[in-house]
C-alpha cells in the first residue's frame, strides 16, 4: 500500500508535499525495501497507488530497482478512500489464494516473519498481528483472497472506511502473537518499525506494549456467508440511488440472517445501514403520522444494531482484543445516540490504543 497522503510526514508550514514512500533509508527509497523485503516469500507483488501519475512513477522507479515485475495498480474509485479501498484493489489484481498486506512505511518486515504470517494464516480468513495490550497491525495481514475481497468490497460500498473493520468482519480470525514466535523470529521487532515522520527515519524506534496477551488468539465471530455480503451491498446501492424502501426491507432480511449465524458485526452493520434508510424514507412522507411510524422504526433499527454491536464488544473483551473492543463500544455508542433522535451523536471513533 503505497498511496496515502502521509500527512505526519509533511513538514509544518512547507508548501511542498514529499512522498514517503520515496524517502531514502539506507540508500533506498521506503518503497523498494518494503517490496525487497517480501519478494523471495510471495509468489507476486502489486503496489497500490491512489493515482495514475504516482504509479507511472513508481514504475520507473521499480524497474530501476531490477522490479519490473512487480504490478502496480490505481486505487479504484469510491466513496472513501485509505487502506480499505488499497486492499480492495490490489486484490483484484492478483492471482494467489493467500495475500499479504503491507504498508510501504514498513521498511523491515523480516521475511521469516512474513512467512510465519502466511503459515499461521492456515485456516484462517485473516491473520493479524496483535501486541500484548490489545492493539493490532492491522495493516500488516493475511488474507485468504476471496473473503478479503467480499469483505473489503463491501465495506467501500457501505462507506466504512476504517480498516480495522477486516479484522471485525471476518468468520474466522487469528490474532497472532507479536511477542511469541515472532520475536524468536526477530529478536529486536524490527519487523514492526513504522515510518510515519522524518524523526522516525533517524530513530528507527520499533513499537513497544505491555499487557497480558502472550499468546495467539482465535477468534470465531459467526459463519460469514459471501451471498449475505453481496445481499448487503445490494442494498446500499439501492439506498445510494434513494430507494429507501427497498433497501430497507433487503437491509432487514440480512440483519436477520446474520444475527442468525452469530455474526455480530455484520449484522450490526445491516441494522444500522436499515436505521439509516428508513429515517431518510420518514423525511419523504407527507403524512405526520406515517412518518413519525417509520421515523419510530428507524430508531428501533439503530437500538438492534447497537445490541449486536455490544455482543460483539462483550466477544472483544473476553478475548483481550481491546483495540476492536474499543471500536464496536464506539459503533454502539454511535448507534444510541441515533435512536434516541440526537442530530450530533457522539465521536464515533474514539482516539487511538496507545
């Protein structure tokens, strides 16, 4: 992943904007070692750019580098933009089962620990590393490729640009232990030194966390059934073109499949995206009444998607996950204050696990 804005990287008060996936480390640009790193372990490699100009510099710069190879592909366009709709691109432009993302600003992925990734990832839709206090590299992830499209794919419809939202969407996740095997693999963590400012070039400080989780964790958050995520998006799109009263009713029969199959987070996601639509369908009714009754049904979408966001909190915490934990508490807080008629619901993302 290869085409954010890098904003901490910028200097303040500069005019000029300076990639960071260009800026030289050890006589290489962060981009080249990020592919370097990975191209004896995986079977292809594709750059996800959010411009066709960028990409046709990257190229150069690829084949520069001996890496003609290694494709490099535009961002599809949509309605948000970031690591999600990254994701979602690259993947449709591979070939392989089992994919490995990776931002560019991670310039000393040890490829054993790569490796490690995909073999652990067995099994699994998604594989992720996770620190001892419950925060994930949610970036740096194993997906199994038909799942991690479906998944991505509807999240950018669905307009849900976080992209810990993978982790939360999957049937079957693993949580992998970045102090357990990892570290035997990569004694000093390297493989977790993230460049977000210039100081970080001259630091080269790899993260460090404590808390109780030494161990991977397994995390089984329902049967994900790809025709339920393509029902989903079906529903969006009728919602984007003001078809409110279809989407709703598709919004409603997926949220009940899904809390069906124990899949907490999708089905919250269907509650709320019906909430949504039934209350923009209230504001077209003539009628006082009629609206006020649809208007009622909305909000009682918004409190059935805030219960499944709070079963889905409750499986976090039993599990130490705190980091996804934190994000389904927001979603549910968000969905209250909805329900109960706030125009100015609260932040929905609260700020980042340290």
């Amino acid at each position: 992943m290869a085409g954010g804005k890098a904003r901490r990287f910028q200097h303040s008060g500069s005019g000029k904007w300076e990639d960071k996936a260009l800026a030289i480390l050890s006589d290489k640009p962060l981009l080249i070692h990020a592919v370097q790193n990975v191209q004896n372990v995986v079977d292809e490699v594709a750059v996800s750019v959010n411009d066709k100009q960028r990409g046709i510099k990257y190229a150069e710069i690829l084949k520069e580098h001996d890496l003609e190879t290694v494709k490099v592909v535009v961002d599809e366009k949509t309605d948000i933009s970031g690591p999600t709709v990254a994701i979602m691109s690259g993947l449709k432009h591979i070939e392989a089962d089992c994919c490995l993302t990776l931002p560019c600003d991670m310039p000393f992925l040890h490829p054993k620990v790569a490796d490690y990734l995909f073999r652990q990832a067995v099994g699994f839709e998604v594989a992720t590393p996770m620190w001892p206090n419950g925060r994930l590299e949610t970036l740096l992830t194993v997906l199994e490729k038909r799942i991690g499209l479906e998944i991505t794919e509807t999240l950018c419809v669905l307009r849900r640009p976080r992209s810990d939202d993978i982790q939360r969407g999957a049937g079957k996740t693993l949580l992998v232990s970045a102090v357990g095997e990892i570290k035997k693999l990569d004694p000093e963590l390297k493989s977790f030194i993230n460049i977000n400012s210039k100081e970080d070039l001259k630091t080269l400080q790899t993260r460090r966390a404590h808390g109780p989780v030494k161990e991977n964790v397994q995390l089984n958050q329902g049967t994900l059934s790809i025709y339920d995520l393509q029902h989903l998006r079906e529903g969006a799109r009728m919602a984007q073109d003001d078809k409110f009263s279809t989407s709703e009713s598709t919004f409603a029969s997926c949220a009940r499949d899904l809390e069906a199959s124990n899949s907490f987070f999708w089905a919250a996601v269907s509650w709320e995206n019906r909430g949504e639509a039934l209350l923009k369908l209230s504001r077209q009714k003539v009628d006082p009444e009629a609206a006020a009754e649809v208007d009622s049904k909305g909000k009682d979408a918004f409190v059935q998607a805030a219960n499944n966001y709070r079963l889905e909190t409750e499986m976090f915490e039993e599990n130490r996950c705190m980091l996804l934990a934190q994000r389904a508490w927001a979603d549910k807080a968000w969905c209250e204050s909805l329900a109960m008629g706030k125009h100015s619901p609260v932040h929905r993302y609260p700020p980042k696990v340290a």
